[in-house]
C-alpha cells in the first residue's frame, strides 16, 4: 500500500515536471525551472544498503528534485528547490525543502563581486555538497562515504542561516570564499546513532554553527584547491527516564580537496580530519574527545563524448586512536570492523542524452563504518567484507 | 617501395582530412544596445559562466549559448575562453541546482543564436563569422 502511495506520487511529480519543461518556454523574464530524477537497483552479498538488497535487489533509492529561481536584477535572486528522496530505511521519500535562498549582491565589478544569502542555504563543504543529490552533478552513483557520509547528510546538506561570500578575479586564479553561520538539523536517527551510539530517549538540538570554503582555481579553473572548515555545536536534550545527561557536542572538522580537469581526464582527492569532543554526558557514556580521518583518490578517464569509466578508493577511520576498531569492541561489545572503512570502486557512466544518464558501479568494501544504521538494525549480522552492485537510471532538465 | 606508396597514400589522407576539417572562426557577439566594444577574455569567462552578471552601465547580461556537444560550441569554449565545454556545465549545474545562481539560455542553432542576441536587451553569444550580420555587435577579446 505505501509503495503504491509512492509510486503514485512518483508519477504524479514526474507529470509536473514534464509539463514545467513544456511550460518553459513561456516562463516570465528572469525565471528558471529545473528539476532532476534518478532510480536505481542496489544489490549486496552481505549487510543491507538503502533497503533489503542482501542477496536480493532493491529499487529503495530514489532522488526526485525540481527548482525555482528568479532573478529579479543582476543583484537580487531568489531561489527554491523541493526534493523527494527515498534511501531504505533512512529516507521515506517525504518532500521536503532543500533550499530557499535570497541572494543579495552588495557590489559588483568587472573583477569581484561581494553578497550575502539568506534563508535555508546549501553549506559550503567540500566538492560535490551542494549538488550532492543531483546525479548528474556527481561522479558516480554514491558519493565517497568518507567525506559525504550519508548518516550525517542532514546535518550537512543545508542549514537555515546567513552566509557571506565573495569572488576575486586574481591573476593566479579565481578565488571564492563563503562562511555561513547557521542551526543545522542534528535530530534525525542516522546522526544520533553516529554521535551517541545508538538511538536515544532524547534528542539533538544544534546551537549556531559555522561553516566557511576558501576556493581557488588557478589555470582556467583546470585546477580546484578548497579548505572547508566546520564547526558545529550541539545540545543532547534527554528524554523520560533518560540515563544520559544534558551533554554537550562539539564537532569540528577541515577538509583539504584537490581536482584537476583535463580534457578526457578529471583526478580528484579529498581529505578530512574530524574532531569530535562530547563532554556532560554523564556516567553511562563514553565522554571524551576522538579524531577521526577521511580520504579518497579518484580518477574518471571520458573514453567518448557518451561513455566515461571512474575507480577510486575511499577510506575512513572513526577513531585514530583506534584504528582497527579493537578497543573499542572490547568495551562497547560492538563489532570492531564498525569503526573503519575501506570501499574500492569502479564504476561506467554512459550519457544517452543532455537530459538522461546511466550508470553502473561496483563497490568492495572491508568494514561497515558509513553503513546505513536503519537498513541493518542488529550489528551482530553484519559482515566485515562485502560486495555491492549499483545501477542508476537519472533525467533532469 | 610498395610501403612507401602506402605511407605516402596514408600522408594524402591525413592532409585532405585535415583540409575537410571545418575551421571555426568564432565571433563573440552582443546586442547592439551594449555599452562596450571590448571585453577582457576574463571577464567573457566570468559572463559564460554566469558569475559576471551585468555590463559595465549596470545593464543586466542575458548569455546565450549552444547545446555542449554542438560543435561551434565546443570551438567557442577552447578557442575564445580557454575552457572545455564540461567545466561550464558543472559550473552552471552547481549555480542552478544549489540555488546560487542560474543557467545561460539555450539555442537550438546559429540562426537562433542570432535572433535571439539582435533582439534581447543585454545579449551575449557567439556566431561563426560567415553567419554575421548588422543586427549584433561584435566584442573584440582583449
């Protein structure tokens, strides 16, 4: 019955979509519609990922997105986008709103240009975040976990908040800088499990937090270079008959991103270092500060204006300190292969259209670190090493 | 002596090949109504990629451009900005799906192109020099 309500609503939207796009061409001066929709067929040989696909597959990942901009002057654009997603267990496909955004340009000339944003705003991290639901704006069909870890998506995708940004037109590059101050949204499952373990009787409320990327792009923007730096203050509210305290989380973390664009070639690496101090918590937790470090290695080669191939590899470590995850299974009784993770990639694109894409991918991974809490409920059944199939159908306009 | 035949044959190929090659002699082009006669080649990268958003009198900048895979397009994005036609797709798909900005207005052909930039206040595109006529400026690249 649901996923009848679904796929109802599926098509219903579809059918929006495509007659925005006839609308199109009619639209007032100034005004842009855009949306993108992607399904795909996940299989593993062992633990679950966005829905039952052990030894099975599943049609549990779907991304549907459309958008409004109007940009009234060169100085005042007002933008909103509404996304469907569905991700097993983890998402339910409810539509929410991605982002609703005032851009204001304070000034602007041949050489620079300086505003602000308003409203919900996607956060300014890394590479691929901002885009990181379109499929076509990414690399392949899951971004690398290690960086863009989907536990943790809403706490990153966007915030209500202000940002300021600026852009120079150097001699040695275009440079970009962006610092956001916003109250990201900590209260969903995925991230309490990350950040207390496991589900709680209360939640996490998110205090002002900042995010800023320094971007800059030397050679015709062939070469990337981008710091992000994050640093998110949160609040455990407990709940009835709660064994935790108040606590308090302080999470920080700088990302180094590297990209070169060549013709028929793009390299891209990324890497991060997390701190994350939790303290107030009381005596039935595990109070104390962790660092954690994130990297990937990626390489697509374009073999044809229609078929590209891309490998890379991934890894994350939840605790330096403890990087085989050894300690931490003595004490918490959890499987040690929890704390890390190691995915090597290898995936095909093939563009049928400007407007439709297809993809495959194969992952291997050793370790369940960024594995989906919801989709693998008992950590007892999981295993270290597992295999995953992705195929990946997306149209946008 | 017969491979030397077949090498000269495979030499005639090459060159006659090279000489069907069309060359792209690409014009930037305006609407008439556009303050300037010039435009630095950074600033002409900064309008197609949608973050120079207005000429010098304040007027607003309406980009006009080919489909990625056309292959005027493609002359256009190496010859006059020195980018490849990928890098100003991702930079538009990251302003239009981020909510930060917006994407230049598509044309289907040349004679579109031109239209389009005579008749739209602000225009900017680009044509191949055959097809000029009086109803654009053109923009010298400096």
């Amino acid at each position: 019955m649901k996923r009848a309500i679904f796929q109802l609503g599926t098509l219903l939207m579809l059918a929006c979509i495509s007659t925005a796009t006839r609308a199109m061409d009619n639209l007032p001066d100034g005004v842009q519609l855009h949306g993108f929709a992607s399904q795909s067929l996940i299989s593993t040989d062992h633990n679950n990922f966005f829905g039952q696909t052990q030894d099975s597959a599943s049609l549990g990942f779907t991304e549907l997105g459309a958008n409004i901009s109007w940009r009234i002057n060169p100085k005042v654009q007002m933008s909103a986008q509404a996304i469907s997603r569905r991700a097993g267990e983890t998402d339910n496909g409810t539509p929410r709103l991605d982002y609703a955004t005032l851009d204001l340009t304070a000034y602007a000339d041949e050489t620079s240009r300086y505003g602000l944003y308003l409203g919900k705003i996607k956060n300014p991290y890394g590479l691929y975040n901002e885009t990181r639901d379109v499929a076509f704006a990414r690399p392949s069909i899951l971004l690398p976990q290690s960086i863009y870890f989907d536990r943790l998506r809403n706490f990153s995708l966007a915030s209500p908040g202000i940002s300021l940004y600026s852009q120079n037109r150097l001699a040695v590059g275009d440079l970009s800088m962006q610092i956001s101050a916003v109250r990201p949204n900590a209260s969903d499952e995925e991230s309490e499990r990350t950040f207390l373990g496991k589900s709680q009787p209360g939640s996490i409320d998110s205090k002002t937090s900042y995010i800023g990327r320094l971007l800059l792009e030397p050679d015709n923007s062939r070469l990337k270079l981008a710091l992000t730096g994050v640093q998110i203050n949160a609040q455990y509210q407990p709940g009835g008959g709660d064994a935790l305290q108040a606590g308090v989380i302080d999470f920080r973390s700088w990302i180094l991103s590297a990209q070169y664009n060549a013709e028929n070639w793009v390299l891209t690496s990324e890497y991060a270092r997390r701190r994350i101090v939790e303290t107030g918590f009381g005596p039935f937790f595990l109070n104390g500060t962790t660092y954690g470090t994130s990297y990937y290695v990626q390489g697509a080669y374009t073999l044809s204006p229609r078929w590209s191939v891309l490998a890379r590899y991934d890894y994350s470590v939840a605790d330096d300190a403890d990087k085989d995850g050894i300690k931490f299974q003595s004490k918490s009784g959890l499987p040690a292969y929890s704390r890390f993770a190691q995915d090597w990639t290898a995936g095909v694109t093939y563009n049928a259209s400007r407007s439709w894409q297809l993809r495959g991918e194969y992952h291997h991974v050793d370790g369940t670190f960024w594995l989906p809490y919801g989709d693998n409920t008992n950590p007892a059944s999981t295993a270290r090493y597992w295999n995953m199939w992705l195929l990946q159908a997306a149209y946008r306009f | 002596m017969t491979r030397l035949i077949l090498t000269l044959i495979r030499c005639l190929i090459v060159l006659s090949l090279m000489l069907l090659k069309p060359v792209w002699a690409v014009e930037i082009i305006a609407n008439p109504d556009v303050p300037v006669s010039s435009v630095s080649q950074n600033a002409l990268r900064a309008m197609f990629a949608m973050k120079l958003l207005q000429w010098s009198d304040g007027r607003p900048v309406r980009v006009f451009v080919l489909p990625d895979d056309n292959p005027l397009h493609r002359a256009f994005c190496k010859e006059k900005l020195d980018l490849y036609p990928y890098q100003l797709r991702q930079t538009w798909d990251r302003l239009v799906y981020s909510g930060t900005g917006q994407a230049p207005t598509e044309v289907d052909s040349e004679a579109d192109m031109l239209s389009s930039v005579a008749r739209t206040p602000g225009a900017l595109g680009y044509i191949r020099k055959s097809r000029l006529n009086d109803a654009v400026r053109i923009l010298t690249v400096e």
